[in-house]
C-alpha cells in the first residue's frame, strides 16, 4: 500500500471510468478517518462553548454561505438543515447569545434577515480550528498545484453527488474539467 507521500510515476495513466483506480474500500476508509478528525475537532469547539451539534451545522452553513451565493438567511437554513423554523430560531438565539453570529435585515427588503459570523466569533473558531488548519496546509504543500486541482475536483464532485442524494428530486452537477 502507498503512503499519502508517494506519488505514481511520471507519465503513469491517471484512473477514470475506463482505468482501475484506488480502491473504493481503501478511499471510504480514508474519507471515513478524515470525517472523524474533523468531527472531533467541532465537537470538542462546541463543547468548549455550550454549542449543541445543529449550531456547529448552522455556524458551518453560515459561514459557508457568506462564500456561496451570498448570506444566509433563517429559511436557507432551515431547509439546510431540514429543521423547524421554531428549531432554527432557538439556534440562532443561542449563537447570537454567544456572540457568533449576527443578525441584520436587508436594506432593500426589511423582512429579510441575513445572517453573518460575528468578527469575535470568526476570531474564538479561528483558534479553535488553527491546529486542523494547520495540519492541512502541511498535508497541503506536500503535493502539486495541479494534485491540488485534481483533489478539489474529486471532492468538489463527491460533495454534489452526495447533496443531491440527500436531496432526492435533484440531479449533481457535471463533473468540471473533464
């Protein structure tokens, strides 16, 4: 078996749908330990702050969502997190309560609410988060530019495939850069 280090020879044929490629159980394994470091790592964040596990979800969502189409609001959340609107409004008491995020209505449209991380709350998850931050980048650096791009593509593709599985009645998008 390689090592995350090893790299496969120059010119080596790259799988795909017609080349055998790493091994689905060696990848679920992989993907499966990756997902517990970094569910410990929120775990032991929310815990350290009176958070429950859906305001970790939502604090990820909104932080996600200042990136992605803008800020999100109480609905985008609620379906997000397929909660109720009673349940997404005590979530967002208790972040709000906690300084980690704001709330502030639309200029255009005073009904909407956009939701932000809090500059204080960005700065206490930004220290929580440094050591997996750091680790990444370390992992990071030890790979190529274009590794890189292949990586994000895989797990940019895995992520649609895997949302519109949850989300029955929606189809992922193609694969980019095929």
């Amino acid at each position: 078996m390689s090592t995350p280090d090893e790299r496969p020879p120059a010119g080596a044929p790259t799988p795909g749908p017609d080349r055998p490629g790493p091994d689905l159980l060696a990848l679920a394994v992989r993907l499966r330990g990756i997902t517990a470091s970094v569910t410990r790592t929120g775990q032991d964040f929310a815990r350290s702050h009176g958070l429950h596990h859906t305001d970790l979800l939502a604090l990820i969502a909104i932080l996600d969502g200042d990136g992605h189409g803008g800020p999100m609001t109480p609905g985008r959340l609620r379906a997000h997190l397929n909660l109720t609107s009673g349940a997404v409004t005590a979530c967002l008491d208790r972040l709000e309560r906690g300084g980690h995020i704001t709330r502030t209505r639309d200029t255009a449209d005073g009904r909407v609410v956009h939701l932000h991380y809090a500059p204080a709350g960005r700065t206490v998850a930004r220290e929580a988060f440094r050591p997996l931050a750091r680790r990444t980048d370390a992992v990071r650096r030890r790979f190529t530019a274009e590794e890189i791009e292949v990586v994000l593509r895989f797990l940019t593709a895995l992520d649609a495939e895997l949302d519109a599985e949850a989300r029955p009645g929606t189809d992922p998008p193609p694969p980019s850069g095929t």
